[in-house]
C-alpha cells in the first residue's frame, strides 16, 4: 500500500503563517475580550483584579499580563476545594457545560460546548495525520479529559477514531493490526510497547502493519526513542504539550524544531523566583493565558520549565516555538502520563502509621517509567508484607499507578528531602 504525502501544507494557512505583527494584534484584540469577560461572569478572575489594583480596561496588549498575578497549577486543587467545584474560575453557568471530567488531584476540568473546545486540530495536521486515517487512540477515557480532547480533534479532521484507552496490550496490537491502524496517538513508551508486543507474538511490525504516523503527548519523548520507531519500524513521530486544564498549548512540525504554540494561547516564559518575564533562549516556567471564555485561565503557571525561539520556523509557520519541556518547578510529577502530587503521596503514607520516613524516586528504564516508594519503619511496624500487600492497594486506588516498594533501614532517607525524586535521563 503506497503511503500518503504528510508533510507538506497547513490545517489553517491564514492563521499559522500569519506575521508576528499581526500575530500580536490578534493576540491583543481577543485579549481585551477574554479580560472583559472573565472580569464580568469569574468571580474569581474578578478577585484577582480587585487584589492586585487592576481593572479590565488596564489590560489592553499582552505586555500589561504582567499587572497580573499568576495561578499555579499546582494550587488549582486547593482554589477548586475552596469553591467547590471549579474555585469560582468557570466563566458560564454550570448548566452550559458539555461535560465535566476529574484529573488526579482531584481536579475538576470542565469542557464547554464550542466543536474544537481543545484546538488539537493543528497539532495532528501539523504531525501528518490526514482526512481517512484510522487512529487509535490510546489515552483514557474514564474520568479524565485526554480520550475525549483528541478524539474531538481527529474527527473534526475526518479521521475514525478507535476509543482504545491505556493497557490491554495485546488486544491493542490485534486492533492495531485487524483495523489496519495508520495513526497512534497516547504516550510514546505505550507506543514502544505495543510495537514490543507484536514482535514478541511473531509479527514483522514493517511488513504486517499500516501505522504511519504518531502524536504523542504526556509523557518525554527522548530522541533515542523517536529515532527507534521512526528508524526501525517507519512510524512518523510528532510530540504535542498541553494539559487537562488548557488543552493544546504546542505542537511539532515537520522540522522537529521545537513545539509551535496556537494562535489562540498567549505564552509567557517566566523566572520562577522573581516571576520576571524572560526573553528568547532563557529558562523558565511556561506560563499561558488561553482564549477561552468558558474556563477562562489567565497567567495559568502550568509548573513546566521550557525556553522558546521567535526566530521564523522553516516549515513557514509564524508563532513562537517552545523548544522543549526540560522538568517541572515543583515536586509534582508525571509518570507513565499522568501527574503524582506530594499530596497524593502524604495522603497514602498517612493510612501507615508504621511508616516513620518515606520517599517516592522516580527513574526509566528501556523507555518506561518505574516509580519505587522508599519506606522507613518505624520500631514495632507490622510484618513487610503485610505492609507491601496494603499499601500497594492504596497506591492504586489514590494515585491510579502501580508502584514498587522498597524498604530501607531507619536513617537512609535523609531530613528534609523531597517527597519525590525525578533521576530520569532524557537522551
């Protein structure tokens, strides 16, 4: 079967090759209407107005954000339990809402009515998938936003979608294969694996299977891995960064050079001590203010460290690109795709009193994550495996992943570390 052309054009010519000067107008001029609204209908966003002496016509261009304060991601969990459900943030009646998802936290994620509430059109187009292609795809869909978000984008593209979710890997390589899947998109270790896992049952995976192309998300993808499934097994590997909160925030194109960001996101690298706005090349937390009325963030501190380039990108897309993403600001982590908190953490060890000291080390190998709970007990604890058998049922149920469990003698885990530990490499 001859493969498509996939990289040549643009989901949305006009607006991705836009001038940046033109570029920065359209962003000011949405900016002002999101600012008046969010003002009138969040009461929260009119809180934060009032604390910090600014009014809705103060902010006319995206250089007076700055007058703003910035919501961290990593407090969203405590504002929403203080004004239940969403912290007084959402912009509309509740009532006006399509659906409501939960992220671990819990976090409450709402999801408006608009047919492209989460903009990852131009992310798949931009990876090279196309009107027909069968996609499989492979975030969940239980409770959380990330099966539904790309499912909207592939079909407003015109692409089947297969809902698979995570796990049941070879029933995933027999839908892969039966449906002649051209397109993937979940995380990419989970990707690897299914790959893994046809080999394991006997297949050629170049010779027996359809995949062309994947967008992946969630997750680092270390260009060792990239270059193992687009060298060895001739799958086209694009990356997208957004979360449950924001949606799209930035996407590859063909010169993997960096992720471009949406028209309709406003990207601000910030230092996250003095909360300075930094300039091209300098590291920083991503900061983004999307045009959203519905959920109206503005400065939404999303915890990731990055840095970005304005110069032109040769695929002829105008927008900043953000290089990479290098870590986060605070101990709260992604593992296998999905976000483990400190307190998340605090909240399993507090159901072990026998528990004296206790630490989470997050580390990979052969591309998958491995997270290992370090545990002290203390004198008198109960037998280890009775401890291990209960405390991994905990973990599942909290956090949502399984865990190893190591337990160390009394005075390996020093005072006053981190809850949680990232030793994983990204070469």
């Amino acid at each position: 079967m001859k493969k498509r052309e996939r990289t040549p054009g643009f989901y949305d010519e006009a607006l991705e090759t836009m001038p940046q000067e033109e570029r920065a107008k359209y962003q000011d001029r949405w900016l002002r209407e999101l600012v008046e609204h969010a003002f009138q209908y969040s009461p929260a966003v009119r809180e934060e107005f009032e604390a910090a002496q600014v009014r809705p016509e103060d902010v006319r261009t995206v250089g007076d954000l700055q007058r703003l304060p910035v919501i961290k991601k990593a407090e969203l969990g405590e504002i929403q339990r203080r004004d239940l459900p969403f912290g007084g943030l959402l912009g509309l009646p509740i009532s006006e809402l399509r659906r409501i998802f939960v992220s671990p936290g819990p976090i409450y994620d709402p999801e408006g009515r608009e047919a492209s509430y989460w903009r990852w059109e131009k992310a798949f187009y931009a990876a090279g998938f196309r009107k027909g292609d069968i996609v499989q795809n492979c975030f969940g869909y239980h409770l959380s936003p990330g099966g539904r978000m790309f499912e909207e984008a592939l079909v407003n593209l015109g692409c089947p979608v297969i809902p698979a979710g995570p796990g049941n890997t070879e029933l995933q390589v027999k839908v892969m294969h039966d449906l002649q899947v051209t397109g993937y998109v979940g995380t990419p270790s989970f990707l690897l694996a299914i790959v893994k896992r046809a080999e394991e049952l006997g297949y050629d995976f170049r010779r027996d299977f359809s995949l062309e192309v994947a967008l992946v998300a969630a997750e680092m993808l270390p260009e060792s891995l990239r270059n193992e499934l687009e060298q060895k097994y001739g799958v086209i590997v694009r990356q997208g960064y957004g979360s449950a909160d924001a949606g799209a925030l930035g996407y590859e194109c063909k010169e993997k050079s960096g992720m471009h960001t949406p028209e309709g996101v406003i990207i601000e690298v910030l230092d996250p001590e003095t909360g300075k706005v930094l300039g091209p090349g300098e590291t920083g937390e991503v900061v983004v203010t999307i045009f959203n009325k519905v959920y109206p963030l503005i400065r939404f501190g999303t915890g990731d460290l990055s840095f970005y380039t304005d110069e032109l990108c040769l695929c002829g897309r105008t927008s900043p690109r953000l290089i990479r993403i290098l870590g986060r600001v605070d101990e709260v982590t992604k593992v296998r795709g999905m976000f483990v908190h400190p307190r998340q953490v605090n909240e399993v060890i507090s159901k072990f009193p026998a528990i004296s000291r206790y630490q989470v080390v997050v580390t990979r190998e052969k591309h998958l994550d491995e997270m290992t709970f370090r545990l002290e007990l203390g004198e008198g604890a109960p037998d280890k495996a009775i401890i291990e058998e209960e405390l991994n049922k905990v973990i599942r149920d909290l956090i949502k992943l399984r865990a190893n469990i190591e337990f160390v003698p009394q005075g390996t885990i020093p005072e006053g570390e981190k809850r949680i530990v990232d030793k994983r490499k990204w070469e």
